[in-house]
C-alpha cells in the first residue's frame, strides 16, 4: 500500500511539473489509471478510500482527569444554532486513576504495566501486589 501511495505521489509530482491537469498514475497491478481533473487537484481519487486512525490520550496523573472531554465542552456557552452544524468531536481518554483495577487488565500490551505504575504511582504496597499478580499474567 506504501509502495503505491509513494508511486502515485512521485507521478502527482511529475505531472504538476509538466504542467498537465490529468495525469496518469501506476496503479497496484501496474495498469495505468488516468486521472480526471478534480481527482488530480483534490489529490484523491473517487475509488480511494481512508485507513482508520483512533487517537487514545493516556492522562499521566495519578488523579481524575477534570479538563474537557469534547469539543462543545471547550466552548464558552455556544448558541443552539451553531451546535446543530456542528461535530462535537469526543476525546478518547484513558486516566489510570479514574480506572478500575479489571479494566486495566484488559489491556493485552505493556500498557496495562504503564497504567497501573501510574494509577499506584504513591500506593508501594498495592503496586507490588500489582506487579506479582502481573508476573502471573
């Protein structure tokens, strides 16, 4: 997929040099696939379709997180009107220390260490308990 998103940008690139309006971009069989005019400019071709990124903020205080959670949370009393065409875009937060101890265990990665050093950051003993029942896993 790399290998195409690098080749359709170097034939991008070429023909905006030339000067041309459409180009004609090496597709992943090695067919050419010509461009109409708005795929060009827009960068984008109708058929292209987008990889999914999720963004997870890991809150590195061992206390609850008390900041805005979305977008209408920032704003400063918005009319009703502008929300309605508006996206209120969530935050995906993860704060240790709003967690319970199972739900971190439902982390499969070294991330469920991170968490619970973290969440028992000022609690030795309860991280040590943490740490052997860790081993365990």
């Amino acid at each position: 997929m790399e290998e195409a998103a690098r080749s359709y940008r170097k034939e991008r690139k070429k023909a905006r040099k030339e000067g041309k309006t459409e180009q004609v971009q090496s597709g992943q069989t090695g067919e050419k696939i010509k461009l109409t005019s708005e795929e060009f400019l827009g960068g984008f071709r109708k058929e292209g379709r987008l990889i999914p990124v999720v963004t997870l903020t890991l809150w590195w205080g061992e206390g609850e997180w008390d900041g805005p959670l979305s977008l209408f949370d920032m704003m400063k009393e918005p009319a009703p009107e502008i929300l309605a065409h508006m996206n209120n875009y969530q935050m995906n937060l993860a704060a240790p220390g709003m967690m319970a101890d199972e739900e971190i265990m439902q982390y499969q990665t070294g991330l469920r260490e991170v968490m619970f050093f973290i969440k028992y950051s000022k609690d030795r003993e309860k991280l040590l308990k943490i740490m052997e029942t860790g081993r365990e896993v």
